[in-house]
C-alpha cells in the first residue's frame, strides 16, 4: 500500500487558486464565444473565436451538448458563422466555404435538435426564440434556396421574447441575458456595469456596449472585454465570475466534511457583510438572489459566524421558497439550500423558533413531494441527479427529522444500484464529480458505513475518485447556466469533500491500494 494524497496540502491548495481566481476557473463558452462574434466584430481575437467555433464543432454539425443541451450552443454558433458571412464591405476572416459548410451543418443540427424535448436552461424560453429568429434572418448569406427557416420547438413560442423586448427587460435579472434585448439595451441606463461587466456576461458586455467599436478603448467594459478574450486566447468563459457562490459553496461542503474552520476562514472574508439582512448574488454584478444567500448563511453558520436569515422571507412562496422574483420555475437545490440555513439559525435556539420550525417543515414537505419514484431528485441548475440528491438528502436528513427516513432510504437503495462496474456514478458517462456527489450522500446518510453494501459502494466510489478526480483540471460541463458549464474549483472541493469525509467514518481510509 503506497501513501496516500496530502489532504491538508491539497485543501490548501485549493483554497489559494480560489483566493487567487475569481472567475470560477471555468473552461470557454461556445455560447458566448459566438454571441462575441455576432455582436463585437471589433472586439480582438474574432478571428481566434470564429476558429475555435470551427474546431469545436461535432461530426453532426452541432456544438456543446449532450442531447437537447447542445441546442442553445449550436443555434448560437450558427447565426454566429452566418454573421460572419455577412458582414458587408468585409472580407470573411476564414476561408468562405469552410465558414458557410460549418453554418450548413450547423443548421442541420439545429433543424433536428428542434424537433426533440428541450431541457430548461437559464431562460431557454427566450433564448431559443431570440436566437431562431437571428439565424432566420441570416439564411440569405448561405445563397442557398434550400436552406429552410427554423421553427421552434413544439409547444415554445416566442411571447415571453416579445414581452421582454416590450419593456420588462429593464430589470436587474435580465443584465445576464441583455444581449436577446436587441438594440434597446445599448447603453441602457438600466444597466449599470460593475467593473465594466454587465450581469457577469460578456456577451450582455458587448450588447450593452453596442456593435460598432467605442469611441473611448479605455471605456472599463472596453477594457473589461479585451481582458476576458485574452484570458482565453479569444473565446471567452459563459460567465465572468461566480466569486461569492463559490467560496460560500466550498466552504460549507469542506466544513461539513471536517476541514478545520481556520483553514477555511479565508474564504469569507470577501463575502457580502450582512447577508442576513441583505443578501448576496452570485457574484459582483449579478442579480441579488435566494440560492447564493442561502448558501453564504449556511457556510457562515458551518464556520462559526451565524447571520440570522432575515433576507430569505421575501421568498418563501407558502409550499415552498423562490429562488428569485419573479421566478419562472421553482428549483429543489434552492430549497434545500434554503431549508439548511433556516435549519442552521434553528439549531440556534432563535426567539421565533416556531417561524422557523414552520417554513422547515413547509420546505422538507415539498422536497419530498419533489422525489421522483426511484429515489433521486433533479433540478433546474445542474444536470446530473446526483448533485440534486445529494443536496436534499443532505438537508432533508440534517434538519426534517425522522419524517425523511422513508424518502433517504429510497436515496440510498438509488444510489446503490446506479453505481457503474468501475466504481463511479453519473448521468450520461461516469464522471468524478458525479461520483463525489454518491459518495458524500452514502456517507451521510447511513448510520453504519459498512451496513447495506455502503462501505464497499464507497470504496470504489473513493478509488474511481483517487484515480480520476484528482489531476483532473477539465471536468464535463453539468452546471446550468446558458448552456451547460463545469466550474472547476467547486468540482474539486466536491471530489475533496468526498475523501475527506470517508476519513470520519468506519472503514479503510481512502488511500491508494
């Protein structure tokens, strides 16, 4: 048996790269690559986008993915090559017919992904049809009388596009997705820009920003642009940062794994001061939020420094809590991130105790009416059941009480059988951070690790993670936004969580063997 990893070392290591980098770590966005390319063809490196966009297209013709995941990208890369091919009094920065097959194929893809069950990403309902509609008006550049308009997908109209467009863009919430607003939100005043980003997006930048190049190169979302394409060598990442959300995530996940408070006390400190009264958005620009808040109050509860959880009444909904207002459909992560900050405060021995014990209950109901059948939950802000079941179950077994026992074990019987031969679990193809989720929630949810299968379940699981999960720097995308998208450092406190805590359990320790 040789030794095993340096825990200590590589939770340390971990909390400096998030100290030292406030974008998230994420990989680069074929989303919103091409929106740069439609909206910023002034912008340096369209050249280096337009060919990252060619690279990154599949055999098929579309982008990104898997299954209807892959339509947002791929209609956003097509109208994007088509932009470029219609650009007037410009020579295409690539080779004409290789940019005009690419948008053929595309457009393919995107006619056949229509046809199919569309998953909810962030405002899909308005991306869709706003972006449809760009890659329609764009056909005539391909001088191809076969090339067919797109129609929307069964049962999506465009009435919720035309109503933002109508006005109900000027709201805080729409700054991420300002670029479907259309000419309106150039240089809207509604729209104030945080260190020259705009709702964390450059492509909501650029919209903002307008399609001719700005007078001023010095303009602050100028500058702010010209730094993110850098970064990347020209594509850019599908958000700018989501600084606040995960330093509150990593620690909560990593205290409650046994990770000391002192040594991730340092992630606090930037965060917004008085959540409880406040709250806190996901990061500098974004919209103030329930989900982030809860999460933040949580982690401050877990290392020792409560906030009573104030800010989150103006969400509770009756059967359940909202994760913004207006909010278009309700999320069983928010809840249960919401669930164990009241959880947290109640622990506390609060004045309004029954307030508290009330709206837990009301939530631990809903989450268990929000079970599916086997066992697992899902969720609007991640792909994979696995990090929906294993928030729920988590909260569900921390602070509803004997109520869940029925729901937790139908979780556990799930995960059981879901794990794959070679030890990991995931939706589409085993993946690390997927298998982390399965571990962490055995782990909690059993009262004896070795009862019911559990300890060999989690030693496998604990030997695909050793194996696979740490050297890994690109992780598959399974967090919501735009499109799907892997936050690299929250994946990895997620996989470090799962060794962790196997340490305060009985069975073998998670070394290499």
């Amino acid at each position: 048996m040789s030794a095993g990893p340096d825990f200590d070392a590589l939770v340390a290591e971990l909390v400096d790269r998030v100290l030292n980098d406030p974008t998230g770590a994420l990989g680069p966005s074929v989303y919103e690559t091409a929106r740069l390319v439609s909206l910023a063809p002034w912008l340096d490196g369209d050249t280096a986008r337009v060919r990252h966009l060619l690279d990154e297209q599949r055999p098929d013709g579309s982008w990104a993915g898997p299954g209807g995941y892959a339509l947002v990208p791929t209609l956003s890369a097509t109208e994007a090559l088509l932009a470029v091919l219609g650009r007037e009094g410009e020579a295409p920065s690539l080779p004409r017919a290789g940019l005009a097959e690419a948008a053929r194929r595309g457009l393919a893809a995107a006619a056949a992904l229509v046809a199919q069950p569309v998953p909810s990403t962030v405002v899909f309902f308005m991306l869709i049809p706003a972006l449809v509609e760009g890659v329609n008006a764009r056909l005539a550049v391909l001088g191809d009388a076969a090339a067919q308009p797109l129609a929307l997908p069964h049962g999506l109209t465009d009435d919720a596009l035309r109503a933002l467009r109508d006005g109900a863009w000027r709201n805080p919430l729409t700054g991420h997705y300002l670029e479907i607003v259309g000419p309106a939100a150039v240089g809207a005043a509604e729209m104030v820009p945080v260190d020259g980003v705009v709702g964390c997006s450059a492509a909501a930048t650029a919209a903002w920003l307008g399609p001719r190049e700005p007078a001023d190169p010095a303009h602050p979302s100028v500058r702010f642009l010209r730094r993110a394409q850098e970064r990347g060598g020209g594509p850019v990442a599908a958000m700018t940062s989501l600084v606040f959300y995960e330093r509150a995530w990593i620690a909560g996940n990593l205290a409650t794994a046994g990770v000391p408070r002192e040594v991730l006390a340092p992630l606090l400190k930037e965060l917004p001061g008085d959540v409880g009264r406040s709250g806190a958005p996901t990061a500098p620009g974004f919209a103030y939020e329930a989900e982030t808040s809860a999460i933040v109050l949580a982690a401050l509860a877990h290392l020792g420094a409560p906030q009573e959880p104030e800010y989150l009444w103006q969400y509770d909904a009756g059967s359940h809590f909202m994760s913004t207002i207006p909010e278009h459909e309700p999320s069983t992560t928010t809840n249960a991130h919401i669930l164990e900050a009241l959880g947290c405060h109640l622990a506390g021995g609060p004045s309004d105790a029954d307030r508290y014990r009330d709206a837990v209950a009301r939530i631990a109901n809903w989450l268990r009416g929000r079970q599916q059948p086997d066992g697992s939950w899902s969720d609007k802000w991640h792909a994979s059941p696995y990090f929906a079941t294993m928030r729920c179950a988590l909260a569900l077994h921390r602070y509803a009480g004997p109520d869940a026992a029925d729901a937790l074990r139908g979780s556990v019987a799930w995960l059981l059988e879901r794990q794959r031969e070679e030890g990991s679990w995931g939706r589409w193809d085993g993946t690390a951070e997927e298998t982390a989720y399965a571990v962490r929630t055995l782990l909690e949810l059993t009262v004896d690790a070795r009862s019911e299968g559990v300890a060999e379940a989690v030693q496998r699981g604990c030997s695909f993670l050793l194996e696979h999960g740490l050297n890994v720097e690109r992780h598959p995308p399974l967090w919501i936004g735009k499109e799907l998208y892997a936050p690299a450092h929250l994946v990895r406190a997620a996989v470090l969580g799962a060794l962790l805590a196997t340490r305060r359990r009985p069975g073998p320790p998670p070394d290499r063997q």
